[in-house]
C-alpha cells in the first residue's frame, strides 16, 4: 500500500505552494484515483510522492521510503507523461534495455508486449506510435519488473473511449491481483466509474478522501434516467408538475425515448408516468456518467467479494469471471423470459424493463466494469436466493432475465520467479543496449572517420605537417582532431540524449546517479574511443596511400609514445564528454566541456609552466627505485615516465585537471541528490 503524509512542496516566489501538507493512503487490492482540475497539483504530489521534486513530506510504499529500496522498479512502476525514450528506438528494444536496467529477464519483453498488444509493432519506432499505442508501451515499461504498486499520471488523457476502456480494465486486473494502483484524473465521472476510492485535491489541499460510492452520490450530480416510448409528453408533463409545485426540477432529453431528470427521484417520476397512464421502459437512479458505457459503481459486489477484494486477494474463478469492459458491455443482450429483447435498439444493460406499472429497481443494471465477477453471476446470485429481477407485470414464478457472459479482465504478465542478482554486468548490458539501439553511434563514428580521411587528404596536399599529426588528420588551426571530437560528442551522448529521453524512468522517472552506472558508461565510451581512434588511423593511413603513395604512410619511430598519447587523448575526450553532461544534464554541455580543454585549458597550462619554478619530471623513474626500494618488474618505469610525460604536455595536463575536476563534480552531485 501507498502511505503519504505530509506533502508539501516548496514556495514558488510569492505563489502558494503547488502541494500544501497532502496526506492519504491507497490501499493494496484497489484502484484509487487523485482526482483535482488541471492545476489541482496532482503531477507535483506524484513527483513528491517518487522523490523526483523536492519538497517536504515522506512516503511510504509498503512501508519503506522509495530512497530505501534498493530497487524501485521492482516495486513501483511509473507512468508520467509519455514513454521517456529515444524516437528512433524500436518498443522491442527499448524494453530489452530497460529488462538489463531492472535486472529482470530479457524474454520479460516478449511477454509484456504480448499482453499489451504490441507484438505486431515491436519493431515500430517509439516516435512513430500513436496515442493509445504510446499508453500502451508506457503501461507495458511500468509492469516490466512485476511492481507491486502502480502510479500514473493522467494515463487516459487523450485516449479514445475504447483505449481508456482497455486501460482501465487493465488496472482493475492488476489490482484484483492484490497489486495498488494509484492514478492521477481530472473527470470525475471516470474516477467515480473506476476508482475505488477517490482523493480529490483543490488547490493543492485535500479537499475529500471517500470511497468512490459515496463520492458520487455527494459530488456528482444524481438523477433520474428515464426511458419511454412517450418521452416528450413525459418531459412536459414532469416539467409542469414541477412548475405548479415550485420544485427545481429539470428535464433533458437526450435522443430517442431517453429522458435525464434533475431533482427528482425514481418515486416522482414513476407515479407521475402511473397516474397519466404514460408507458415506462426503464426508471432508474444515476449518479455521473451512469448512461450506456458506464461500469458499476464501486461497492456493488457480491455478498463476500468485497471482503476478498480488502484483503488482495480475488479466487481465481472470481477473477476469470470479470465484469467486462463497456465495449462489450455495449453488445450485449437482455433476454426477456419469451426470448425476444424489449430493448427498442436502446436498451444495452444500463436499466432495467419495466412495465407499465412504473415498478423500478433502484440497483439497475449497469455496463460493467473491470472487476472481478459480471451481471450474470449477480443475477445467478439473487436468482439462487431465491429472488427475481423485477419487471412489469412479471411475478415471481416469471424466469428471471440474464445476462450474456462478457469478457474477463485483460491478463497480466506472469510474476517474476527468478531475478538476476545485482551484479557489476547489469549496467554494463544496460548500456551497451542503449548504445547499440539506435543509429546515432554508428552515424556519428562514419561522420568522424570521412571528416578525417578528408582532412588528412588536405594536410597532405599543403604539405608542412608532422607524419603523426597527418595520420591523426589534426591540423594546428583545429583545437582537438575529428576523431577527439567524435569521442568527446559520443561521450556526451551517453549521458546528455539519456536526460533528454530518460530510459530509465520506469526506475526513477530520472537517470539514478549511480556509480554503477556512471562506471558501465566510461567503460563503454573508452572502448569506443579506442576504436574509434584505431579506425580513423587506419583510414587516414589507407587514404593517404591510396591518394599519394606509400611515403605518407610510414610509421613514426616513437610510435609507442605516440600511440599511448593519442588513445589517452582520445579516451580522455569521451570521458570529459560523459562527465559534463552528466553534471549539466546536456549533450552540448559535454561537447562545449570537451572542447574547452584545449581552448581554455591549455593556455592556462602553458602559463603556468611558464613559470621558473616549474621543475621537469627527468630522472623520476630513478628516484622512485630509491623510493620503494625496489626493481619494477617489465620494466614497469618506462612506461610511468611514459604516462609522466603524456600528462606534462600542456593537453594532457589540462586535459586530466578537466577530467579530475568533472569526476569530483559528478561525486559531489550524485552524493548531495543521496543526501535530500
């Protein structure tokens, strides 16, 4: 269950807060609904309840913190908004990512598809779905890891009838199976018709915390519906009694023989129609949106359903049995005791037939609603406690009228037997999938090697480069070479396009600051820096061969140093590249940080050792034998003088106090969001 106490977030100037002390509950084995006008502070309640805005207050989900669980995707699956991805990614593929992200299964993707309906269009781009597929998805990322809680924001706004019919039948599913599911609405008739329970905010205050029985019959508009054969003379008749009376009653007419009366009650209306000798059809209570397509009103359940469904658990049978959507609710037939429907085309199953003795039932017959159990195994019920459904003139001995079977609720994935134990790999895969799931990565790494096979072309052609710079393709005009850059701007992909298409936001709703992960992406962007060097050598080198021969083409006689200064100059880039955008949250951040070492902090280096007292490094190697004492095995201070010199260059001195800086940065952010 979902506990909030207190929540309040911060003043905004001289605005009242969005959220001021909200404090409620929603219950394990119900739908509960957050129900406020756009600006009520339904969305800020949410960020607060997940941590994702600050403020004050605590929540507790099955009495933990979500900052105390170590996995909160497993716990609580998130729908804010749209599907937090990359465009350009297929809905197989993200999932399959976001499965190495929660540490589940990757066939949990299939099996999540197939219950919502997107296997057909799992190779689909994210960018190309429409709006119910995109709630689709969103549904399906939320349920990826099993949670048992989950909490959407506004997830039927702008859907059509039959999506948000889907979808609420599908949250009804999840908790019939003891699951707590909490969703943000502005229509009070949908909360009424699919909550449980209802939590209306005003303002950003509480203003009502009812089950949703009685938040219809107190906040929404009760009357009386109303069908007959002689509608219009009904209207006129119940209009002027009511003038004559001076009673605030008020008739609409909605199509066809169908009459809505405001400010009456089923007893007026029905001796009204009796004593002028006016043919009824149906004569029923409502409450909101109670017409064609509207479900039960919560609490009309079985005698023993609505203590199995407290307590989370449904039987089976109960569940398999359920109430149906009003799609099907809409087809379906009433059968009178002769076999013929007395429905005149307008009768499906939101009232009862009456005859013209005006006798009505105050528990009509509704369109269901996605719980467990339907209006057959109602009927059945009463009919095996030995009662009947009333109807004109019928007796007792008349057989009752069913119902026909409709749909049971949409089937859920299947639980998680067996989860994958935290492991250093997990990250790892998780970003090597988001890596390889789109196109950007390969389109910029064919980018970076044309623009340095071309550039080496050009410094051949003018002549007067070093042989190193020429297979590099780095002219002194450009501050970094292309293949540098290239690094630095996947860098700066890793993390920057993350925050603006969050992937892991079934886990957070934000990318979690973890060292994990932060570890798995430098790993990944200095494997790629590495190629990437590798291969812009090599195709300068082929070029070069190709356009003016094998003299272009040989290889320096340092070409150990050489080689050990352009791979640390090209990982050093991507890693500058993934620390600024992870401490600015931008990819041009990161590409501007990468840039800014040779820009900015190269001459500020060469300042500095510029200076008299600067000492060199000569003759470390030696000192450090006397220092420890010993001999260092392979010949171990060739290469510390190596990396000595490679960082006494001033690119390679500002280039690690960039890097040394953006790391202490990166901890000291990712320790302060642990901290609030």
């Amino acid at each position: 269950m979902i506990q909030a106490f207190g929540l309040t977030s911060n003043s905004r100037k001289d605005l009242p807060p969005a959220v001021d002390d909200v404090s409620f509950e929603a219950r394990a084995g119900r739908v509960t609904a957050l129900l406020g006008a756009t600006g009520a502070g339904k969305t800020s309640a949410l960020r607060l309840m997940l941590e994702l805005q600050q403020g004050r207050g605590i929540t507790y989900f099955r009495g933990r913190p979500l900052h105390r669980i170590a996995h909160p995707s497993r716990e609580v699956g998130v729908l804010m908004g749209d599907v937090p991805g990359h465009p350009a990614r297929t809905v197989r593929g993200h999932l399959r990512m976001l499965c190495a992200a929660a540490g589940v299964p990757v066939r949990r993707a299939d099996e999540v598809l197939e219950v919502v309906g997107l296997v057909s269009l799992r190779d689909e781009r994210l960018g190309t779905l429409s709006r119910g597929m995109d709630r689709r998805l969103g549904l399906a990322c939320a349920l990826l890891a099993d949670p048992h809680t989950l909490v959407l924001d506004e997830p039927a706004d702008g859907l059509s009838s039959r999506e948000s019919r889907w979808l609420h039948g599908m949250l009804r599913a999840h908790a019939a199976h003891g699951g707590t599911v909490l969703f943000t609405t502005s229509e009070p008739k949908e909360a009424a018709r699919v909550a449980d329970r209802v939590v209306t905010l005003e303002q950003g205050r509480l203003a009502a915390d009812q089950e949703a029985q009685e938040f219809a019959r107190t906040r929404l508009r009760p009357r009386v519906a109303v069908r007959s054969p002689h509608a219009a003379r009904l209207a006129a008749l119940l209009t002027k009694e009511a003038r004559a009376a001076h009673r605030s009653v008020e008739v609409v007419r909605e199509g066809g023989n169908r009459l809505s009366v405001y400010g009456s009650t089923c007893a007026d209306v029905g001796e009204a129609a009796f004593r002028h000798g006016i043919l009824v059809h149906q004569l029923a209570d409502e409450t909101g949106d109670m017409g064609p397509g509207a479900g039960f009103l919560p609490g009309d359940f079985l005698p023993g359903e609505e203590q199995a469904r407290n307590s989370g658990h449904f039987p089976e049978e109960a569940v398999q049995a359920g109430r149906a959507d009003a799609a099907a609710a809409e087809s379906g037939e009433l059968l009178g005791a002769g076999g013929d429907a007395k429905a005149d085309g307008e009768s499906r199953g939101d009232g009862l037939t009456l005859g013209n003795s005006g006798a009505h039932d105050d528990r009509a017959v509704q369109a269901a609603k996605g719980v467990s159990g339907d209006q057959a195994s109602r009927d059945t019920h009463q009919e095996a406690r030995g009662g009947s459904v009333e109807g004109g003139g019928r007796d007792a001995s008349t057989p009752a009228k069913v119902v026909k079977p409709l749909a049971p609720l949409p089937p859920l994935p299947p639980p998680i037997s067996v989860r994958s134990a935290p492991g250093p790999l997990r990250p790892l895969r998780y970003e090597l999938r988001r890596a390889t799931g789109i196109s950007t990565g390969f389109l910029t790494a064919a980018a970076v090697l044309v623009t340095s096979a071309l550039t080496a072309v050009l410094l051949a052609r003018v002549g007067h480069t070093p042989q190193a710079r020429l297979l590099a393709a780095w002219p002194r005009e450009l501050p970094l070479p292309p293949a540098a850059l290239g690094a630095g701007l996947l860098g700066a992909l890793a993390f920057g396009d993350e925050f603006r298409h969050p992937a892991l936001a079934a886990d957070r709703g934000t990318v979690p600051r973890r060292l994990g992960l932060l570890t798995a992406k430098l790993v990944v962007a200095a494997v790629t820096a590495l190629a990437l060097a590798l291969l812009a050598v090599g195709c300068d080198a082929e070029v070069l061969y190709l356009v003016y021969g094998r003299e272009l083409t040989e290889v320096p006689g340092d070409w150990l140093a050489l080689s050990a200064s352009w791979f640390g100059l090209v990982i050093g880039c991507a890693w500058a590249g993934v620390l600024a955008a992870g401490i600015f949250r931008s990819t041009t951040a990161g590409l501007a940080a990468v840039v800014a070492v040779p820009v900015l902090g190269v001459p500020l280096v060469q300042k500095a050792l510029e200076g008299a007292s600067v000492r060199t490094a000569a003759g470390l190697p030696a000192r450090l034998r006397k220092v420890f004492l010993f001999q260092w095995p392979f010949g171990g201070e060739r290469y510390l003088a190596g990396a000595v010199r490679v960082i006494a260059q001033p690119v390679g001195g500002a280039l690690t106090l960039s890097l040394t800086a953006l790391l202490c940065a990166y901890l000291l952010t990712s320790l302060r969001s642990r901290v609030r």
